[in-house]
C-alpha cells in the first residue's frame, strides 16, 4: 500500500459536473471556511484559501453546491 500525498486524489468524478469527495475531507474544508453553507446549498468563500485539488477548479466562485452524504463520501452537484 502506498501512501498519497496529495489531499485531494480521491476526487470522483460523476455525471452533470458532480463530484464526490470523502466526508471527512469536506468537513474540513468546510471547517475552514472555504466553502460555506447558502440555504440549502454551499458555496465558495473567495476569501478562504482553499486547498489545491489534483483534478483541478471544483468549485469555482458563485456556483452553488447541493452536499448529500452517500456513505462515507459526500456527493457535491451544481445547481444551475
């Protein structure tokens, strides 16, 4: 087994622009503030650092994010 050492590998990618990422994962991000709930929605706090993503921009500034949890992963869809 080796060890990743970039945060973020485990992104999955799924239809329509969804993402998944792993719970413990986006509660940290979330911890920090760098993406903050809206309603029912999340989206990106532009004066948060946010921690680079191997599979590059996932959460571009003003797009709303509708978060379920799916196990032990969380599920991210834009929401037009």
């Amino acid at each position: 087994m080796s060890l990743d050492h970039s945060p973020f590998a485990d992104v999955r990618r799924l239809e329509n622009g969804a993402f998944s990422l792993p719970q413990l994962k986006w509660r940290e991000i979330v911890f920090v503030g760098a993406v903050r709930p809206d309603g029912y929605f999340y989206v990106r706090d532009p004066a948060r650092p946010l921690p680079p993503f191997a599979t590059g921009e996932l959460f571009p500034e003003g797009v709303r994010f509708r978060a379920i949890a799916e196990g032990n992963r969380v599920v991210l869809t834009p929401q037009g």
